[in-house]
C-alpha cells in the first residue's frame, strides 16, 4: 500500500470507530471513584511483585536439588508445566480480580456515586475518546478484566525469564534492566 492509501484507511477506520458513539448521551455525576482507581499504579506494582513470589516458589526445586531429577522424568516436564501454568493464571488472575473489586468497592464508598453506574462512561472526561460505547459498570468489568489478562502476561513473562535462566540472582538483574528499560521508555518518550 502507498503512503496516502494507509493515512485514508486510518481516516476511514477512525470514522467508524467514532461513529458508534454519536447517539451515546452525555450526563454529569462523579468521576472520582473511577477515575482514582484507572489512575492508581500502585497495584499494578503490587501485583507484579506478588507475581515475582509464585514464580519463586515454582522455582523452589532448584534450591533443593530436584531440578535434573524433575526434568529427566518424561511425564514430569509436561504436567508439572502445565500444572504451574494453570496454578499461575489462576491466582492472578483471581488476586487481581479481588484487589480491583476491592479498590473500585473503596472508591465508590469514598466518593459516592454508585447511583451512576448506568451513565455511559464517555461522560467522564478522562474517557470522551473512549469509542466502546457502554455504561460505567460495563466498563468496570471490562477494565478488570483486561487488568486481568495484562497481570497474567507479565506474570507468564517472569515465569519465562526465570526458567531460563538458572542463576536466581542473574534473573532478578535481568527482570530489573527490562522493567527500567520499560518504565524509561514509558515515562520520558513523548506520546
């Protein structure tokens, strides 16, 4: 495709998206419950380090000895992977679900403002460009849920790093470089 073909396509897809939002009816209410929670990195952080803890665990037969003995086993390598997978995504997936049901439960009873669930959430100014259409409940949900699926990436991401690497203290330095690397690259390039 040529340069102008892809910035028409652009154009025309950005129609599109925001043309579901035009019958969409604005109201005024409380922000602040959501807002604070979609604004707060703290538990994302917290998450990770929570993340850090279970791969360590899994990783514990390396401090007894039983690696080679877990690993030379067929049916050892595959289950116990499968296992630890499952294990993983299961509780943090359930972790992160709690900690942000907690945090949006908190926010409302701070703020106030569950009356306003139903509004849709390009009322809120942080979200006018938002081109989901739906209500601000539909939009809780849906922000936990890809908080969800994003803790699990970094937690299988850990995971990963730390498998491979069998040096603990190696590992921690290189999870370190590309968590620096990427909170420079998010905080001082400009957008």
């Amino acid at each position: 495709k040529t340069e102008n073909n892809t910035v028409n396509d652009n154009i025309e897809k950005t129609v599109q998206d925001y043309s579901k939002l035009k019958n969409i009816k604005l109201s005024i209410g409380i922000d602040e419950p959501i807002v604070s929670v979609v604004n707060s990195e703290l538990p994302n952080y917290l998450l990770i380090v929570f993340s850090l803890f279970l791969v360590l665990i899994f990783l514990e037969e390396r401090k007894q000895g039983l690696w080679t003995l877990i690993y030379s086993n067929p049916k050892g390598r595959l289950h116990l992977a499968l296992k630890r997978a499952g294990i993983l995504s299961i509780i943090t997936a359930f972790a992160t679900a709690v900690m942000y049901i907690c945090m949006f439960t908190t926010a409302f009873a701070i703020y106030g403002g569950t009356a306003d669930l139903s509004r849709n959430v390009q009322s809120i100014a942080m979200f006018k460009n938002f081109v989901f259409p739906m209500s601000e409940l539909q939009f809780i949900v849906f922000y936990i849920g890809v908080t969800v699926l994003m803790q699990m990436a970094l937690a299988f991401i850990l995971w990963l790093i730390f498998s491979f690497i069998q040096n603990i203290t190696f590992a921690f330095g290189i999870t370190g470089i590309v968590f620096a690397g990427e909170f420079l690259i998010y905080n001082y390039l400009p957008y």
